[in-house]
C-alpha cells in the first residue's frame, strides 16, 4: 500500500509537470486563433515539428540521463555535467539553424506561400530560446528523480501560466502576432530554470555538478533510457508533418488549421500521459533495480488504470459536449468550427490506445528495456503513420486523414499488449 502511494504522488507530481509543459503550445494556439486568425493557427501547426525535435532530443537527455541516475547513483555527478553540457551544444545548434534557415526549414515543412511569413518569423524566435528549452527538459526529470517532484511541478505551472499571460499581452496587448506568441514561449523555459535552481538548497540534494569534460560514459548509455522520448517526439512530428502534407494536398490551408487545433490539444493529453509514464520510471528503476518485481508489477497496474480513466473521461466530455472546441478556437468561423468538431469525433478514441501505450514504453523503458519500447513507438507513430494513412486518405478522403491516429494507435495496442504479456510472463 505504501508503494502504490508514493507511486500515485509521483504519477500526479509529474503529470502536473508534463501537463504544464504542453500548455505552452496550446496557449499559442489559443491566442493566435483570435489575434491572427486560422492563417496563423496552419503556420503554428506546420513549424510545430521543430518543436517536438527540440523536446525529442532534449527529453531523450533528461528522461536517459535520469533513469541512468536512478540506476547508478553512484555516477551522478559524472551523469548530470555531461548531459547538461550536451544539451547546451546542441541547443547552440538548434539556435543558429533557427537564425539563419528559418524560411528553408518552413519550406521543408510543406510550407505553403500563405503560411511561410507567420511560420518563419515563428520558428525563428523560438530557437533563439533553444538552449533554454533544452536546460529545462534535461534539469527537471534530474530535480523529480532527486526527491523534489514537487518543486519539478511547481517550476512547469508557474512557467506554464507565465506563458499565458505574456500571450495574451505580447500578441493581444501589444498586437506581436506570430512573434510575441514565440518570444512568450521562450520566455516560459527560463522562469521555470530559475524556480529549478532552488533545488540547490534543498537539504536531500545529491545531484552534483563535476568540473570536467564532456564524457562518453554516461552518454553512450543516456539513449537507452531516453530513446522512447526521442521516438515519441520524433514519430510525433512526422506524422504533423504527413498529416500536413496529405491535407494541403486534398484541401488548403483551413484544414490544417483544424488539424493544428486538434494536434495542439492533442499535445496537453498526451502530455498527461508522459507525465503518469514519467511518473512511474524512477518507482520502476527502484523497484527492478531491487528485484522488487511484485511491486513493480503493481505500479505498472495503477499506471494503466490511471491513463485508461483519464482517456475514458475525455472521451465522455467530449461526446456530450462536441462542440467545446469550436466554442474555444473557432467561435467566429461557424463553418470552420462544424469541421473542427467532426474530425475531432473521429480523432478522440485514439486517446484510450495512446494512454496504454505511452505507459507500456515507459515502463519499458525505466529498466532500460530499449527494444520492446523502440517497436511500439515505431509503430504508433512514424511507421504506422506512413502506412495507414495512404489507405485511409485514399478511401475516406479527409475523414481518413483524421481518423489515421486512432487507427494506427489502436494497432500499436495490439502489439503493447502482446509485449507486456510476454514480459510479464518472464517475472
């Protein structure tokens, strides 16, 4: 009973976190839908790839880098200055890429002419605040793991709320459009990296910061903890980036506004099903690391339900009030906000296969179980994507488009609960 009470704190610390984290970009979306308007929500969708490549590699260092903490505690300060390093280089990277290629990345994209002015200057201010964001990614699942996940949590809402309130003065207020709703993203990483830095003081601190260079050990190891984050991030953005193409080709520029809204709320609930997956790795790394398998298996248990009642409860919202959606993004556009509520019916039901699955990877993936993760996520995301979508664009034209996440999520199920079963089977 204890365990699965420090479990449940764990899963709701952290999904408060990850849940924070995914307002960033739904307050943007919010905001520009009434101060630019569906041009600026389809160039907001088209650039949102780079953000999920942004947190995909900042995420596979944090989530990696920390569970190789709670597995090795005995290198943590070797673990801890090299990821931070790590990401400060790669953030660089992802800054001057920004600076310098911001319309040839929106072009790349599938960018049309309409949308490459609002998604350039957009993407472009955003990476200024790269290395920001990766800090941020890589230091708190650090401070959650080191018996702070309550300052993890608060450091994610404050910066979350900070964000919505510098939307609504930099792009309402102020009129900035597209760059103030980038400069107010930015802004948000660098609250929550202030708040992070009272974990400095707290008395049952053992993360370390170690004077010296970056080291192959421990990063050689950081992606077998952290590749399920990198493929989720990844595999998100491919499929925003497929989904896209398929669109524009069978429609214009309003359609993958409504799909932007959709994949926008999409983020937030996903969000809350990385948190319950983030929540249970440092429990799962614990237990397994002690042989606890029993309990393991318990908190395992909790997790599922906990995802399948949350989806589950979406999913009834949504069925009786389908229409809350349009009422929020697209109340000025009567027919825009029709559409928007029927592929939303069609988009909702894969929240209940996506739920079991992100918890499935994580589990997997907190006792260094690469493959089993690596294959669900594959195929729940890029290679299911590519497959499916073809033949549902072809068949059902834009109804196939929308319905193509739960089609491949719900085949992605199939093959988590084939995964888990053999593996439990095993313990």
């Amino acid at each position: 009973m204890k365990q699965l009470k420090t479990t449940l704190i764990y899963i709701l610390f952290s999904m408060l976190s990850t849940f924070s984290m995914s307002l960033y970009i739904l307050a943007d979306t919010f905001f520009i839908a009434y101060g630019v308007g569906p041009t600026g929500i389809a160039a907001l969708n088209v650039v949102l790839p780079v953000y999920n490549l942004l947190f995909a590699i900042s995420l596979m260092i944090g989530i990696g880098s920390a569970t190789l903490y709670s597995l090795h505690k005995e290198n943590h300060a070797s673990i801890f200055s090299s990821s931070i390093r790590l990401a400060i280089y790669i953030g660089i990277a992802f800054t001057m890429a920004g600076t310098f290629f911001s319309k040839e990345i929106v072009i790349l994209l599938q960018g049309n002419d309409a949308v490459i002015p609002y998604a350039s200057t957009y993407v472009r201010i955003l990476l200024y605040y790269a290395v920001f964001f990766m800090l941020n990614n890589v230091i708190t699942p650090f401070v959650r793991n080191d018996h702070n996940p309550k300052l993890a949590s608060f450091a994610m809402i404050v910066a979350s709320f900070s964000n919505i309130i510098l939307d609504y003065i930099l792009i309402i207020h102020f009129n900035l459009g597209m760059a103030g709703a980038a400069i107010a993203t930015g802004i948000s990483p660098i609250i929550s990296l202030a708040i992070l830095y009272r974990h400095r003081f707290f008395k049952q601190r053992t993360v370390t910061m170690a004077k010296q260079p970056l080291q192959k050990y421990p990063l050689s190891l950081v992606s077998q903890g952290g590749i399920g984050a990198l493929i989720i991030e990844l595999s998100s953005g491919i499929t925003i980036i497929a989904i896209n193409t398929y669109l524009f080709a069978l429609s214009d520029e309003s359609s993958v506004a409504i799909y932007g809204i959709i994949a926008n709320v999409s983020l937030v609930i996903i969000g809350l099903f990385v948190g319950i997956g983030q929540g249970i790795q440092p429990i799962i790394s614990s237990l397994h690391r002690d042989q606890r398998h029993k309990e393991k298996s318990h908190s395992l248990l909790l997790a599922l339900a906990i995802a399948l009642l949350i989806a589950s409860l979406l999913n009834l919202a949504h069925g009786l009030f389908p229409n809350i959606l349009s009422s929020i993004f697209l109340s000025s556009n009567p027919e825009l906000a029709n559409q928007l509520a029927e592929a939303a019916q069609l988009y909702f039901p894969s929240f209940v296969f996506a739920g079991i699955n992100i918890v499935i990877v994580s589990y997997f993936q907190a006792m260094l179980l690469s493959k089993p993760g690596i294959l669900i996520t594959m195929l729940r995301g890029a290679i299911g994507t590519l497959l499916i979508l073809p033949i549902a664009a072809h068949f059902f034209g834009l109804q196939g488009i929308f319905l193509t996440v739960t089609l491949v999520e719900s085949v992605a199920f199939i093959l988590s609960g084939i995964l888990i079963k053999l593996h439990l089977k095993k313990i």
